[in-house]
C-alpha cells in the first residue's frame, strides 16, 4: 500500500471516530503530508522512517522557522499517526512514542472592550451595499457577541434552528456536540428583521426555480453558507468603519469577548464552559487569567500612588511584591 493510501485512511478514521471538524482533517493532512515531502528528500518512506527521522524534521521546522505552536501540532499529528500505524499492524513499534516537542504557550486571547462592542455593533447596522447586508451583518454580529459562538458555528446555523420566535438555540459544535445558547433582546431584535429580509429572497428565488436554503445565512459557493473566509474580511471591515484596528479584531475576538464579558459581570465559570462549548473546563479558565491581567494594567495606570514605570508582571506573579 502506498504512504498516500496509508495517510488518507488514517485521516478516514480520525474523521468517523472522532468526528473532527473539516478544518482539523485539512490540518492533520497538510501537516503529515510537509512531513512526507521532507522523508522524500532523505530518501526515506514514511512508514519506514525511524525516530531519528522524525527528530530530523522537528529540527528542519526550527530552521525554517516554524512558530513553535506549528512544530507542536504537526509533532502531535505524527504521533497519531505513527500510533494508528502501531495499531494497524503497519509497523511493529511507534517511533513517535517518546519523542518531546515543543509545549504550546498559553497565550492569553485578544478580546474588546464593551465600549469598543457597541461601536462594531454599530458599524454592522451601517456597514453594506444596501439594506440586505446591512440587516445580514448585524444579525451575523448581534448572534456571535449574545452567543460566543465559533465561526463555523455562526455562518452554517441551520435557518431551522432559529425558527419560532427561540429564547435559546441549539448548536452543533466541535466532536458533534451539542449545547443550547441564549438569544439576547437585540440578537433576537436583529434576528426576526433578517428572517423577514432573508424569506423574502428566499421566496423570490423560489419562483425562479431555485431550491430552498438550509442556511440562516444562505450563499452561492458549494457550501451553501457564508464561508468562514468571507465572515472574516466582513469583521475587519466592520472594524475598520468603527473606528478600530483591524489587525487586532477577528471573529474570534468577540468570542473571547462575549465570555469576559460575562465573566467580569459575575458569571459562573462553568456556565460560561457550557456556552462556548468548552469539554475541558480548563481551556475556560483562561479567561481569569484575562481579568487578572486588566486588573494588574487597571492598577498600575490608574492607582494615585502607582509607579511611573509598573514592574513588568507575568501571570501568576504576586502583587504587590512581598518585601
């Protein structure tokens, strides 16, 4: 059997056990197949490569000057990879098993301010060529900011999913999970307006012979729905008419957003963990690790009796400084 045949049923089977997302079986299949690409150049096939192979193409990613959160997912690729072929009976052992790569940091997500919220709110009730993507786009950042949704979730919500008037709505995230959000008063507001404007469409595109939508935020390409591509150049858009940077904004950022937000109102922690979808409540609790960080900036910048240079802080430092 060839390496590629050998790739592409491991890719087959992390999708049907696992039910990972479209987005991580391209991943895991760009990453395996650099890792290819590199084994061809030493002559080296990919089922019989060793350990000191791999090693080899950890080290060229350094030199090439892979970030290292790159090095660690494509280390963590091969090591299931190597561990599938273990388990298939390609190979006698795994040759990734004891191989340490780099340890991803934890960096601490971009969020906004609530005031910064409501200018981008309202750059997307301005923002568009005419009152069809005016009405779109505001029920697009009304839903994501009242929900916290991933990207993916938000552009292929299901139109039945919203239908009835929904205090809550059901949405399928990563592994096919599922979990119910709330609506907020203006996310439901902005999201009867666009129900109206997108039946409307819908209707005429019907008498022309067109079949129905499945999507709340039907599109032309293949997928049926706005892409995550066009979801992203829309928020830099949006920021860039309010009045914000556009490098630092993404959809991403009203996630994080959306869950600091409620957390410096009082939220419980576990509560926002069910609404992003979180299976491990330790990826959530990095956003007390956010409040920490605005708390220390708030004091250093605003205390009467701060110092004119604030000692550089870094997570999990003690303040003030015991003497």
């Amino acid at each position: 059997m060839k390496s590629r045949d050998r790739i592409a049923q491991f890719l087959e089977a992390i999708q049907a056990e696992r039910d990972a997302a479209s987005n991580t079986i391209a991943s895991y299949a760009r990453d395996l197949l650099d890792y290819e690409e590199f084994l061809m150049s030493r002559n080296t096939d990919i089922i019989e490569a060793m350990r000191p192979d791999i090693e080899a193409y950890l080290v060229d990613q350094t030199d090439r000057g892979m970030a290292e959160t790159t090095r660690a997912r494509r280390l963590s690729a091969l090591r299931q990879f190597y561990r599938f072929c273990f388990l298939e009976g390609w190979r006698e052992d795994d040759p990734a098993a004891l191989i340490k790569g780099p340890k991803r940091r934890r960096a601490l997500p971009g969020t906004l301010s609530e005031d910064n919220v409501d200018r981008l709110l309202e750059a997307a009730s301005s923002t568009g060529k005419n009152q069809t993507e005016r009405l779109r786009n505001t029920c697009l950042m009304q839903i994501l900011y009242a929900t916290g949704l991933r990207v993916t979730e938000l552009v292929s919500l299901p139109v039945a999913a919203v239908r009835g008037n929904p205090q809550m709505i059901l949405v399928r995230g990563k592994g096919g999970r599922e979990r119910m959000v709330p609506l907020s008063v203006p996310a439901k507001t902005a999201l009867e307006a666009w129900l109206t404007e997108r039946d409307r469409l819908q209707a005429l595109a019907t008498k022309k012979g067109k079949p129905d939508s499945a999507h709340l935020f039907p599109a032309r390409g293949k997928r049926g729905h706005m892409t995550r591509e066009r979801f992203f150049l829309l928020t830099k858009e949006l920021a860039a008419n309010a009045g914000l940077d556009p490098s630092t904004i993404s959809p991403h950022t009203l996630r994080h957003a959306f869950a600091t937000h409620l957390l410096s109102h009082g939220a419980d922690l576990r509560v926002i963990q069910t609404l992003l979808g979180h299976a491990s409540i330790g990826t959530t609790e990095i956003y007390t690790h956010v409040q920490d960080a605005r708390m220390k900036e708030l004091v250093f910048e605003k205390h009467p009796l701060a110092a004119e240079t604030a000692p550089d802080l870094e997570d999990g430092d003690d303040w003030p400084h015991k003497p």
